[in-house]
C-alpha cells in the first residue's frame, strides 16, 4: 500500500514538473487554428435516428434534414482536410450558433444586434451534428476534441443572417 503511495505521488510530481517551466509558472497549450469557416442557414440539431416497419424488415435512417445540415459543413469544410492534424493530437472546437430571429423580436422593443438563443433546439444537439459531421475529415475521430466553446445567439435583425461558425484549433507545436 504504501509503495503504491510513493508511485502514486512520483508520479504527481512528474506531472507537475511537466507542467511547469524553469520559473516555476503552469506552462499553457499554445493554440493555432487551423480551419476556420462560416456554413450560412439556420443551425440544426442532430435529431435522433429514425425506424419503420418495411417488408423486408425495419429500417433505420437518419432524418433528412441533419443530413442536410452535415452535408453543408463537410462541403465548407472541404478546403481544410489537408490541414487536418496527426492522430491523438488534442483539438480545441469554437462553434457559434446564430439562428433566424423570430418576427415577434423584430421590433424596436430588442437591440439589432445578436442576442442570447435560450430555447430550443439546444446547442448540444447542434454542437453533436457539426463533430459529427467533420469526423474523418478535419480530425480522425471527435474523441480528439478535448476543448469545446458553444455560444447561442438570434441573429442581427438583417435578414438572412442565420449561420453556423465553425473554429478549431491545435496546438501549435503540432501539424
């Protein structure tokens, strides 16, 4: 018990001196980005996959307008696959969600600007639509993503302004 103890806080002490440079301080990761795009429309949530009875048996298919969706993103994201980064190498994922203002917030009553988005469809399920859909292309699996920043907003009063913005980084000592 007491050798796994000793092992236990060598260990500790491992890590720390890892994490500190020679002064002392807590060594920060370095970020870079490394694709960087906008997917204009409205943001959609990764809905549950669906099944029905056919003669052949049940079928399962994924809703047609996620696909849509995860089609747009690969598409925008295409340009950046040859920037994609090594295996196990972390991933820092910003993504910014503004969807269609509603009529009723049109009026002089609310800024023109964007404002916080605090109902559904929820920004999890959008934020799970988007890593799915990059999965393969800009990193080898979305198990890599270890730092996530999801904001929600309605969007300026200017119409057509809807859009998924898309962030992610490496460290920069990485590919």
């Amino acid at each position: 018990m007491t050798q796994h103890r000793n092992e236990s806080r060598c260990w500790v002490k491992r890590q720390r001196a890892a994490l500190t440079n020679a002064h002392g301080d807590i060594n920060m990761i370095m970020w870079r980005d490394y694709a960087r795009f906008t997917v204009p429309g409205d943001p959609v949530p990764k809905a549950r996959a669906r099944a029905h009875q056919t003669a052949k048996g049940i079928r399962h298919y994924t809703p047609k307008t996620t696909k849509q969706f995860e089609k747009a993103v690969r598409t925008m994201a295409m340009q950046f696959s040859r920037a994609k980064p090594e295996k196990r190498t972390p991933i820092r994922l910003h993504l910014i969600a503004v969807f269609t203002r509603p009529k009723y917030m049109m009026g002089s009553k609310y800024d023109d600007g964007l404002i916080e988005h605090v109902v559904r469809p929820d920004l999890d399920n959008v934020l799970k639509a988007v890593k799915d859909s990059l999965n393969g292309l800009l990193y080898d699996d979305d198990g890599q993503v270890c730092q996530i920043r999801c904001e929600a907003y309605w969007a300026e009063k200017t119409p057509n302004k809807s859009r998924s913005e898309v962030m992610l980084f490496c460290p920069s000592e990485a590919r």
